[in-house]
C-alpha cells in the first residue's frame, strides 16, 4: 500500500515483473475492478496537473502470483519559509 499524502505531485509506477500488476484506490482492488499495469515494463503515471487529487490518494496492488516487483517514484511539494 501507498499511503495518502496530501504534498505528493507525481506517480510513477514501474511493473518489473512477468505477471499483471493491478492498481487502485481501495484496498479491496482486483483483476476486475483495479487499472491494469501490463508485465514486463509496463507502467502507469499520475501526476497533479492531469489527475488532481488522485496523486494524493494511497494506492493499493494486486497480483495473481507472488514474488512480483512494482516499482514506484513519487516526489513531493516541499514548502519552506524563506528567511530574511
């Protein structure tokens, strides 16, 4: 599970593994209710300027075999305050 982060702006979602990779926004995502992530390179990708607020939402993964590998890149907004 990817959890909710409210300063996330970007998704990347890597499938490396031989087998599909389901993705979505509950945890009780499956082969007929989750998008599909094909095998063998197939990837996905949110980002805050396409999709809003479905970057900042947690994720969850389904797989029918085991041992699968999904890789994931996010970046954040970081805010600070600039001193004089």
């Amino acid at each position: 599970m990817l959890f909710r982060s409210p300063e996330r702006t970007l998704i990347l979602l890597y499938n490396l593994s031989a087998s599909e990779i389901y993705i979505g926004f509950s945890g009780n995502v499956g082969a007929t209710n989750g998008m599909l992530i094909p095998p063998s390179g197939g990837f996905m990708s949110l980002n805050v300027t396409e999709d809003y607020e479905a970057v900042t939402l947690p994720l969850f993964a389904f797989s029918t075999l085991a041992g699968n590998q999904l890789y994931i890149i996010t970046t954040r907004r970081e805010t600070g305050i600039k001193e004089e």
